[in-house]
C-alpha cells in the first residue's frame, strides 16, 4: 500500500519543448485533498505542465517535490509510482475487449480489482466483450476513466477529460473527481471546460 500524500510543491518551473519557452518560473502548491485546475490557451503548455508533473518530460529548470506521510520525493521516477494518468490517447489495445484492457491496467498496476464493477460505474458493461476498437469515442474515454479509477494512485493528472463525453460522462468525470479528492487524493486536470468543483486554478501562458 503506498503512504498518503501530503501535498505537491513546484518551485519555478519552466518548460522548454525544441527552441521555445512555453512557459517560466511556474509555481504552486497543493494539498491532499485538493483539485487543481490548469488553465490557458492552445499551446500555452498545459499537457507539458502535466507530462513534466507526471516525469514523462524533463523541465528546463525548476523543483517538483512530493510529499508523503513518511517523506519527500525529488526524484520523476519515484514520483511517478504515484501518478495516475489520463490523457488525450486512450492508451487502449484495440484488438482487447475492453474487460482485458482493464484487467491488464489492473495487473500492471499491482491490484487485483474486480473489473466487472468498474465496467458497470463506467457504463460501458454492456460493451465489456467487445474488442476495444468497435467502440465510439466515448465509450473509450468511459474505459480509459475506468482504469485510472482502477490504478489506485492519488495523484491524477488529468488532460481534456470532457473530450468525447456526454453530459452523462461529464458528471462522472465530477462525481469521480469528488471522491478522489475526499478520499486524500490530489487531482490536477487541464481543460477548457468549466468544472461543478471546489477547486484552485492556475493558468499557464506563452512565456515572455
């Protein structure tokens, strides 16, 4: 079982992707418990906030520091045991069903969930048997939601997650959210979307 989150500290955080500066001296602090929301305009660097947050992309320069109950993490790799990702690829194996694509999440998480419920809370257990590329768009952001559900990490990071849902969908992302936060999770999500949740915002624009 992995120790309780504290909070997530970035200190100064600039991003550089090839010859530009998408942003500069980022900084925030949130609490377990607590949702972020990301904020900015196409290309103002909110999904390379998140993959630097998430330690699949190095910043230029800057801090990230995790805290558990029992010490602080510096290090991406180490960081990363906590992550739960969703982002704009669904990140699904099309010829699995989607039962085997969760199960396999769940394996390669170290749990052993019971999927059928989850299946069932995503609305798609109907669809469970179906190999995953016969299924809409939706459906598969229902999957993907699914398995970062299923992953058991407390720090989520969340890109786009409305994209390709219904106003049902969208409420479940909400309600998903809610809980994760009041169970001791962080949530941190980019989006263009106004979010039914308490949370701070912070927005990122083209550095000067």
């Amino acid at each position: 079982m992995q120790p309780a989150l504290a909070k997530l500290e970035v200190k100064n955080l600039t991003c550089v992707r090839g010859v530009r500066v998408l942003f500069r001296d980022v900084h925030f602090s949130i609490a377990a418990g607590r949702a972020l929301v990301v904020e900015g305009a196409n290309g103002a660097g909110k999904t390379s906030l998140l993959r630097i947050l998430g330690g699949f992309l190095a910043p230029a320069a800057g801090e990230i520091l995790l805290s558990t109950s029992n010490t602080v993490l510096t290090d991406a790799e180490e960081r990363g045991q906590h992550v739960g990702w969703l982002g704009h690829q669904d990140g699904l194996k099309p010829q699995l069903t989607a039962k085997e694509n969760l199960s396999f999440a769940a394996q390669l998480y170290g749990r052993r969930a019971d999927v059928a419920p989850l299946l069932d809370w995503a609305g798609i257990a109907r669809a469970a048997d179906f190999p995953t590329h016969y299924l809409s768009a939706g459906q598969k952001k229902r999957l993907a939601l699914a398995r970062l559900k299923a992953s058991g990490r407390a720090l989520w990071l969340l890109d786009e997650p409305f994209a390709a849902l219904d106003v049902a969908g969208k409420h479940l992302v909400e309600q998903m959210l809610a809980e994760h936060c009041a169970s001791g999770g962080i949530a941190i999500i980019a989006t263009h979307e106004a979010l039914a949740l308490n949370a701070e915002k912070l927005t990122v624009g083209a550095a000067p």
